[in-house]
C-alpha cells in the first residue's frame, strides 16, 4: 500500500497509461481529504479570507510548476478547490496516474505547512 511519505518522495515524469480502480483506490487511502469526482481527484481548501487563498495559490503554484503537472484551480474568497488530472494518459482520453496523487501530496503539505 502506498503512503503519504511514499507520494512526497517522488516526482512527476510523462505518463501514458492511466490507473486503473483499484490502484486509484489504493493511492486515494494516502491522500488526506482528497475525494474522486468525475474521474478526477479534489479537494476544497478553506482559508480566513481572500489573502490566505491566494497566498496558498501562490505557493501550490511553485510546487506544480516544478513537478509539471498543472491542477484545474476553483478559487473563491476563503477557498480554493484543486483537481487534478492527467490529460496524457489512455491514450490521450485523459484520467488519473500517479502524477496527479504526488501532486494531491505535495499541495496538501504545503496547506499543512501553512496553517502551522
């Protein structure tokens, strides 16, 4: 079974071939908070007011970009909501691979770092 430590040891590389049920499964356990929604995985992050959210923006876009693998971002007030994907795989039909649960582990260590 994969884990959080596990997810933050890694980094994102090119992938063609998605995962399947269980292994979205599997790696949704490591993942705090992170639900599947419409064959991606989310999750809604709350702040105390419009500067915290775009503060987290602006960090979890550092992260991203350095792993190249670029959320769809829902930014409102106090919250902001991340999904990942990963258009590359199945043959260009999109879904969901490894990349996209590093990527949930890394954005959700910097919300923890953040609220500390």
């Amino acid at each position: 079974m994969v884990t959080t430590a596990d997810l933050l040891k890694e980094k994102c590389r090119h992938r063609d071939i998605g995962f399947d049920d269980r292994q979205i499964n599997d790696y949704l356990t490591a993942l705090d908070g992170w639900t599947l929604q419409e064959g991606k995985i989310v999750k809604t992050f709350g702040f105390g007011n419009y500067y915290e959210t775009l503060a987290f923006v602006n960090a979890i876009a550092y992260v991203i970009h350095a792993e190249d693998h670029h959320p769809e971002l829902v930014v409102s007030y106090n919250r902001c909501t991340v999904k990942f994907s990963t258009h590359s795989v199945n043959g260009g039909q999109g879904g969901l691979s490894e990349n996209d649960f590093i990527c949930g582990a890394k954005v959700n260590a910097v919300f923890q770092t953040s609220a500390a």
